[in-house]
C-alpha cells in the first residue's frame, strides 16, 4: 500500500533510529501531499532512508510509530499485536485464571500500539483510543480481538469521547462494537467489584492498582485504615479482606462514594468495620486526628502537563505532609503519584521535603510502581507514569 511520505529535518532521526515511538512535528522537513488526521504515513530520514510507518496527528506528537519495518497496516497486523499482547497476559498468570478476570490487555507504547488502551473485564473489553488514527481502526482492532480471544469475549466496548483530541472534530462514537451485555461484576485476586464502563472515570476502574492493593492487604491486620481518594473503593475491600478493624473510604464525587459502598457490600455484606463519605481530601484531612495507623493517598493526576508541574509537587508536598502529621507512630503510608510529567525523581523529592517538614522519622519499605500487565516499553521510559512509596512512619 503506498502511504503518504514524511520526510524528517537532518539529523532528527536519531530518535526513531532508538525505537522512539514518536515523531514531534518539530523535526518534520516536509510532508508529500496532505495526510488526514489519523492516516497511515511512512517516515523517511532527510537522505530518503525508510524508518517507519505509523499514525498522523495534529500536534506536538505528529507521528506515532506502528512499526520500524515497512509493512502493510492491515487485519493481520492488528490480529498479530494483540495476540503477542494476550500471550504475554496469560503468561503473567493474569488471563484465563480462576480467581482474576480482571487485566490490561493492549497498553499503548508499551504494546507497541501507541494510543490505544483495552481494559478487560470478565467476558467485556473496554477500548479506549488516545489517537486519531487508533478510532478510525476500532473496526479492525474489535475483529482481531474477537479472533484473538473467542468465546471468551462477548461484549467490546469503545469508550473515546474524553480522550481523542477535542480538536480532531470527530463525532461522539461511544458504544458497543460488540455485543451489550450489562455483565458489570468483575474478579481481581478473588474480590468482586463492580465496573461502571460508561460512565465511570478511565474504562470503569484502576487495573494498575491490583499489585500495590494486594501488597496493601498484608500490612492491614489489627490497622485502622484511611483510603484517601478511594473512587472504587479498590483499597478498602483489599484491607478488609486482610484483617483491618476500620476502614474508611473518603473521595469527593459522591457517586464514587456509592460505587465503593457497592463493592464493599459486594464482599462484606453488613460489615461494621467500613464507613464512606463523601468529602472534599484536603478539609477531611485537616480535621481528622490521630485515629489512623494506615494511610492510603491516591490522588488523580495533580499535573497532566509540564506548565502545571510546579504547582502539581506543591500539592504532593501538601497532601503528604498532613498525612505524615495526622499518622499514629508506627503508621504506615501508601502514597502515589499517576501523573507521567511528574518524575519519580520529582516525586520522591517532594514526599521527602513533606517528610521533613513533619520532623517525624521515616523509613521506605517499598518502592512502588505500575503492574506487569502496564509494561514500560524500554524505548519509551516516559511510560512509566505510577510512581509509589510505602512509608514507615515512627
């Protein structure tokens, strides 16, 4: 198939000549013809050396690379690279197991399909496209992932009207590739919950937290547990399960606060050890005392972009430092960052400066990040976005 060409700037392929799955539109020399948004282009080296094909965009990232090999971008392709990333699932122990049906199944770069996230949920996959290019392939993406996963996927749904570019013009194409069964009860490491794909936040729950809520699980015996910004309620059902004498679920969005109290009761019917409310983190946190030995502090992306960084560590330094005040010596804290522009680095930076302000003795026990099934492409390190501390504070 003969694709439009992109010919880069000298010495701008360097990049790509790494495995860098991205072309900044600033090291484009030209364009021959004028590719659509979401078209397939063939990018050339500035002495007319082939090194990739991928996706055109409007923006900052003006290519995002498929393959470094010239290939045709057709049905066997698409069936090829999520079978490669299935392999790897059922590999990690995640897919086709008893007691977990819970999993990402395509992450992005770090599947080598930039722009395209698919959750799974028992028999549903939940697609979601960050690219142009990846919505106009929704059709074939859903034909290669019902030949890939077969009877074991009866319902695909595309979920993209928050998260394709505002300015690509495209109409509202939410809904069912496939199927449309209400089966909104999930398993992860033997726990139920229920997942709202159509109207909750990402595809319905945070996959990239099941390692860190099974790790959380071990420390709560006998702890009093505070589940900060705890939307699903992932964290509280985990330390229940794991010998805590209260948990308590705080998020600001009352609706998060009756899908928690749903999967709570899922598990625990009547357990007098959960209580939920609905508050905003800062205010219930400045007025709680000393009643907690276990902290858990999710928060969502403090800063989705570089010119917000400052102000996003600000709000880590805040946010833990109240933390490291308020917990019962010999307390421990989980505490998070999921914003890829902040740098474990910067994070870490900013968890100490809080540590430090509270004059309080800090030990880390673990370094924390994302899950198997969320691999960092090594070409790609910025895909590493989950950072985490599990804190010991005497």
């Amino acid at each position: 198939m003969n694709y439009t060409k992109v010919f880069l700037r000298p010495k701008k392929e360097e990049s790509l000549l790494r495995f860098h799955p991205w072309v900044f539109s600033g090291a484009i020399q030209s364009i021959e013809g004028k590719p659509e948004e979401g078209d397939l282009v063939e990018v050339y080296g500035s002495n007319n050396r082939f090194l990739a094909v991928g996706h055109y965009q409007i923006g900052s990232i003006a290519v995002r690379i498929l393959s470094f090999r010239p290939i045709t971008i057709d049905a066997s392709f698409w069936t090829e690279r999520i079978r490669t990333a299935y392999n790897l699932r059922q590999a990690l122990g995640l897919a086709g197991v008893e007691n977990n049906n819970t999993y990402r199944l395509i992450h992005g770069e770090g599947d080598n399909l930039p722009g395209l996230i698919i959750d799974i949920y028992a028999h549903t996959a939940v697609m979601q496209a960050h690219a142009v290019g990846m919505h106009h392939a929704r059709t074939e993406i859903a034909e290669a992932l019902k030949e890939v996963m077969g009877d074991a996927l009866h319902n695909i749904y595309y979920k993209s009207e928050a998260t394709l570019p505002f300015k690509a013009n495209l109409t509202n194409e939410d809904g069912y590739l496939l199927g449309g069964q209400e089966e909104d009860v999930a398993l992860e490491n033997g726990l139920k919950f229920y997942v709202d794909w159509q109207k909750g936040q990402k595809t319905g729950f945070f996959v990239d937290q099941r390692e860190n809520r099974s790790l959380l699980e071990h420390y709560a015996k006998g702890r009093s547990v505070l589940n900060m910004f705890c939307y699903t309620g992932g964290f509280s059902f985990y330390a229940m399960r794991g010998g805590a004498t209260v948990v308590h679920s705080v998020d600001s969005s009352a609706k998060a606060i009756s899908l928690t109290n749903k999967n709570v009761s899922l598990n625990f019917p009547d357990d007098p050890r959960h209580a939920a409310y609905a508050e905003d983190a800062f205010k219930y946190l400045d007025k709680m005392g000393d009643n907690y030995d276990l902290i858990i502090l999710d928060p969502p992306a403090f800063a989705k972009h570089k010119n917000v960084l400052r102000n996003a560590l600000q709000g880590y330094r805040k946010l833990n430092a109240i933390a490291f005040e308020k917990i019962k010596p010999g307390g421990i804290l989980f505490t998070f960052s999921c914003s890829q522009v902040v740098s474990k680095e910067n994070f870490r930076l900013a968890v100490f400066s809080a540590a430090a302000q509270s004059g309080r003795s800090v030990r880390i026990l673990h370094q924390l990040t994302q899950p198997a099934d969320h691999p960092v492409n090594i070409y790609h390190p910025e895909g590493e976005y989950l950072k985490g501390l599990v804190l010991y504070v005497e």
